[in-house]
C-alpha cells in the first residue's frame, strides 16, 4: 500500500462547528485505517477573519475527540509551518512560475473600475465575470505592454495576480463520494491567486500545501465541491500530480431543511459546537457537547453515522471500530439530518458501557460540586460505587447522577407537594410511627433482611403495602421515585433512615 496523507485545514475564524470536527474525524479515521498520517493545518490567509482563541480552541477541540493529529501546527513534522501565515515564500515561488509561464497574470483593475464594468454589464442584461470572454477588455499584463506592467509595478501600484483559466475545456474530474464530476471552465473566473496585501488566497496556498506536504487524500466538506475544478486546473498548471479528492455532505437541521447553523443551537437549546465558546467581541456564549456532559465516545459516534452507512444495523462503535469499520464507499452523497435526541440516544449507550469504576471518576466532581467537599477519600468512593450500582441505569449524563442519587448523600430539603398530598393522611402518620418503632428493632440492618421483616410487619398489622412503602419513600427521598427502597435504606444507614422518617413525621404532621 502506497503511503496515506490527509489533513484536516480548519480557518481560525472562530469556533469549530460540528461539521469542520466531522471532516477532521473521517480524515483520522482514514488515516489511521490506512496506517497514514493526520496533519493540521491552519489555513489563515485571510487575516481580517482571524478570530482570536479560535486556534487554541480546535486544537483542544480535537483532543478532547481524540481526534489528534500525528503532525501539523503543533505537533511537528517535517513539512513545516503547518500555518500558511509563515509559508509566504514557498507562495510566492510558486506563483512566479506561473506567472513566468503566462498561466497567472497580474490584473490592476481598481475595485471602481471593477464596479464600473459590474454595473455596464449588468444594464445590459449580462453577469460580469473575470474570464476569458473579458479579460481583453481590463487593466492586466495580458492587455498591457511589458514596459508599462514594469512601470507600473516600479510606481507601487496595487494589483492582484489572477489565474489565467484555459477557455472552453471540459474538465472531468473524480471525486471518491461523487463519482464523475464535469465542469466546462467557461463556467469559471479567472481567481486571484494573490490579493493586493501580497498574502495568497485559499485556492493558491491550500493546492500549494497539499503538493509540498505530499496530501494523498483530500476529505472536505460539501462546500469545497464548487472549487475542484479550479483545483485540478491548478494542479495542471504547476504540472503536479492532484490528490484523490471525496467531497462530504452536509449536516443538516434537526427539520431536514437546510445546513444546521448555530443559531439553530441557540434556538433549539442543543450544542452545537464541542466546546463551549464565548465570542471574544459579543460575549455571547455557544454551549458544547463537552460541557454539556457528553462524553467523546458518545460525540464521534454519533458524528460518525451523520453522513456514514457501516452498510449493517450497528450504531454502537468505539473509535477503534470505527476505524476497523470506515470507509468511503459508507459515505452518502446527500445531506444528513441532525437530531439532537439522537445524540443524547448515543450519549445514553456509551456512558451505560462504562464500568462503575469509570462512572466513579464522572460523578464524583459532580458530588464535589453539589455539596463542596472533598470527594477523593476512600470511603465516599466506596459508598459511591455502590450507589452507582443502583442508579447508574437512570443516567445518560454525569450529571443526572444527582436527579437520582442525592438523597443518598443528604436528606431530602423538600418533599415533592403532589405526592406528598395523597399520601400524607392520619393513618399515613400512625402507619410511620408504627414503621419507626419497628425498624428501631431490626439489628441486621441489611436490604433483603429489611425487605423480609418489613413485609411480615404490614401483612401482620393488614395494611396495604403501598400505605406503608410509599409514605415511607418519600420520606427517605423527597419523592416516589428512585431505586429499590430496602437497598437504599441499606446504604444509608438505620440511623439515618429513622431520622429522616421522624423529619417527615414532625414536617408533615407538626408544622
Ligand atoms: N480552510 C478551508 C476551510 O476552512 C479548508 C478547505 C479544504 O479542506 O480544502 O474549510
């Protein structure tokens, strides 16, 4: 097998979207399958969009997936920089020989006299467009003579470089997903390659890094698709052999219509990123998966069926099924819908596939933040462990584990009113005392003994058994729900257990 080099080539504008940690995850993914590499590239040409904190944020974003790059900007390699700021030169080599070539050409055109064209264009019913049908008609060094292109450039004036399309050729080209894809290049404009401030556009530096980092496999998004024409042209023109290119679909919104955004988040109350973000300017804040509680297993699972078929009923994979289980030909052409119930399904599954001593680790900072005491003793872990044993089906996030478990850590502040009202009745009151008294007489304090000697006591006294056990729950937790009531009075002990019991007793009865 020949070797295998994808990347992933984020644009530091801001944070990373689901969609951009898709195309990072089926690059790794690929990479890994095909014992390749996983480069990041930090594609920030276009310095105006540059977003502060957003480069730390994909890194951190991508880690916390395990989602991480063998090489790239910050994690070294040999093909160096890994962000296109600090490879200018190799840049500007390149196009030189294009322009040397007179497959690129400089273009002074103002951005009035653009505009002017723009507007003559249009009264006459038409679309301008920098092409081959007009560029016979601007301000460029095909239509100057070579002394005043010098002149020109000597006096400073700005120009851009422009990539001289060849006329009215069919280019067919392949893409892994799409199959056959045909563009005649009358449909294109002559790009610039390299804006006035002297910095390239994406088109030259990303076709240029992808050659001199040797990319074998180019996995993007949907809407790069547009631009493959002009990248194969390009890699005709520097007479380089093009990457395999697979252009993925979009991820769409929860109602099917539409490319999923962020404010369908903000508006739907789901994450959308992975990591919470703040917008430096706006202060306004974006959830993430990661602070919503999702645990990474559940996040690149469910990411990995948006828009890929393992061609069998399995949902459920670890990373390292995926990779075992990936590949291109699973990946659809149209858009995959977003579900956000879906991803908490996912989430549900991989944190129930985790053992109560993994669990352990993910509670006990919960705990530790609802009650704020240390939580690293043995005993507190051992007591937990248990109380995971009886709750941890209920949980689909760490968090839950409160919703579930508190009253095995305090006793209950309040009572929930609507249950409370049917059960607290006169007998309610003489049934408990009578259970305090007989619980005081239990000495094996332990959950099947408990269970066995309760039930004698309400056959022996004829009451009904919802009478007692129910009045009794809520007065151990607050409500009707919750797990088995005797392995709960187990683990929190006879004495608190009666206590709690003659709390309700006086609130419920006295105040
Ligand atoms: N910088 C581009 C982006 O932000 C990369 C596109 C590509 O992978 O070629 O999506």
């Amino acid at each position: 097998m020949g070797k295998f080099r994808v990347r992933f080539a984020p644009s530091p504008t801001g944070p990373l979207h689901i969609g951009g940690v898709r195309t990072a995850l089926f690059n790794y993914l690929l990479a890994k399958k095909n014992n390749g590499q996983f480069i990041l590239r930090i594609e920030d040409t276009d310095q105006k969009r540059f977003v502060p904190g957003s480069i730390e944020y994909i890194q951190e974003a991508l880690e916390w997936a395990g989602i991480v790059p063998d090489e790239g900007f910050g994690y070294g390699g040999d093909y160096g920089p890994y962000k296109q700021s600090e490879r200018k030169d190799l840049y500007e080599q390149c196009v030189e020989q294009l322009l040397e070539e007179g497959k690129a050409y400089y273009a002074f055109d103002t951005p009035e006299e653009l505009e002017a064209m723009r507007q003559q264009f249009q009264q006459e019913g038409k679309t301008f467009q920098y092409d081959a049908s007009t560029r016979s008609l601007m301000k460029n060094s095909l239509t100057l003579s070579e002394n005043e292109v010098t002149k020109l450039l000597e006096q400073g004036q700005p120009y851009v470089i422009r990539f001289k399309i060849p006329e009215n050729r069919t280019v067919k080209m392949q893409d892994l997903i799409r199959g056959e894809v045909e563009v005649n290049t009358n449909t294109l404009d002559d790009k610039v390659l390299v804006k006035s401030d002297g910095l390239p556009t994406y088109h030259l530096a990303n076709v240029v890094d992808d050659h001199l980092m040797e990319i074998t496999h180019v996995i993007r998004g949907e809407e790069w698709l547009p631009s493959l024409a002009l990248h194969h042209l390009l890699y005709e023109a520097f007479g380089w052999q093009p990457p395999k290119f697979a252009h993925l679909p979009l991820i769409l919104k929860p109602t099917g219509k539409g490319k999923l955004s962020k404010r369908d988040g903000i508006k739907g109350g789901f994450p959308v990123f992975p990591l919470e973000w703040t917008d430096p300017q706006t202060d306004e804040k974006l959830e993430g998966f990661r602070e919503e509680g999702y645990l990474p297993e559940a996040f690149i699972n469910m990411l990995a069926l948006l828009g890929w078929n393992p061609g069998t009923d399995r949902e459920i994979f670890t990373m390292n099924e995926l990779i075992k289980a990936f590949d291109l030909s699973g990946v659809n052409k149209s858009g995959a819908r977003f579900d956000p119930e879906k991803a908490k399904w996912f989430q549900q599954q991989h944190l129930q596939l985790k053992s109560e001593e993994e669990l352990l680790e993910l509670v006990l900072p919960v705990i530790r933040k609802q009650l704020g005491f240390h939580t690293d003793g043995k005993a507190i872990r051992d007591y937990t462990l248990k109380v995971l044993k009886l709750v941890k089906e209920r949980l689909v996030f760490p968090a839950d584990f409160w919703t579930w478990a508190s009253f095995f850590y305090q006793a209950p502040e309040e009572y929930n009113p609507k249950v409370l009202k049917k059960h607290k009745k006169p007998q309610t009151k003489e049934i408990l005392e009578k259970v305090v008294k007989f619980l005081q007489g239990i000495e094996d304090w332990k959950a099947p003994f408990i269970k066995e000697q309760l039930s004698g006591f309400i056959e022996e006294n004829q009451f009904s058994f919802g009478k007692v056990l129910q009045p009794l729950r809520i007065a151990l937790t607050g409500d009707l729900k919750g797990p088995d009531l005797f392995e709960m009075m187990e683990l929190i002990g006879k004495d608190e257990t009666l206590k709690r019991i003659e709390k309700a007793l006086k609130v419920w009865f006295e105040e």
